[in-house]
C-alpha cells in the first residue's frame, strides 16, 4: 500500500495544519505551496511510486485545484484524489475526473477518517 499523501495548499497556516492532521493517519505527508510545485514533485518516479492520496485546494494562484487534477490524471489515472474547497459550485468543475470533493470548513476528525479510508483503499479513487 502507499504510503504517501501529498498536500497542496497555498495558505501556509491552512497548509501546515492540515499536514499535521493528515500525518496522524500515519501516513507520510509531502507538501507543495502551489499546482507548479506539486507537479514538480510528482515528476519524480520515487514520490509517484510511494503516492497513495492527493489532497488539493481548489482555489490557488497559477494552476488551481481542477487544472491540477486533470494534469495528475495524465499520468497517475487510478490516484486516489481528495478536493477541498470554500467555493460553492466548484464541485461542477471536477465533473468526470472522479475525486472526492468536500466543502470547507472540512473537520479534523473526518479529515483523518476520509484520507485513511482513501489510502486503504487504492482501488478507490474517490469516497
């Protein structure tokens, strides 16, 4: 199973506060500031190989959270992906990539509960 989640998030202090709440599914967490970023990331073999869930803000300068997804469907098609966002209506935009989408405020307690069923379940690739 991987064991791997990777995080993007723009806000520092959301993105720093989620990391530690995802950590506590015992998963390893890696995270990027920004689309470009993640995309970075996941040009290496390593992190793809070891990447079990892909948690990503929607709204984000340069790519946002749709843009991201699609890009990561090219290569990583059966990628467990969680979506979260404030805006209402984004979900529309996700609209056949098959992601778990959930509004924020999103609570700690289901984070931790969707991300682990998510990464336990590798054959799901949303919840």
């Amino acid at each position: 199973m991987a064991n791997l989640i990777l995080l993007v998030d723009d806000d520092p202090v959301h993105g720093e506060a989620r990391g530690a709440i995802l950590a506590r599914t015992g998963a390893r967490v890696l995270r990027a500031g920004t689309g470009e970023g993640a995309l970075e990331l996941l040009a290496d073999p390593g992190v793809r190989a070891e990447l079990g869930l892909l948690v990503t803000d929607h709204i984000m300068p340069g790519i946002e959270g749709s843009t991201l997804v699609r890009r990561v469907r090219e290569t990583l098609p059966d990628l467990p992906v969680l979506v979260l966002s404030g805006l209402p209506g984004a979900e529309a935009e996700y609209a056949g990539l098959e992601v778990a989408f959930r509004p924020k405020p999103f609570p700690p307690g289901e984070l931790i509960r969707l991300a682990t069923h998510m990464l336990g379940n590798q054959s799901l690739r949303s919840a």
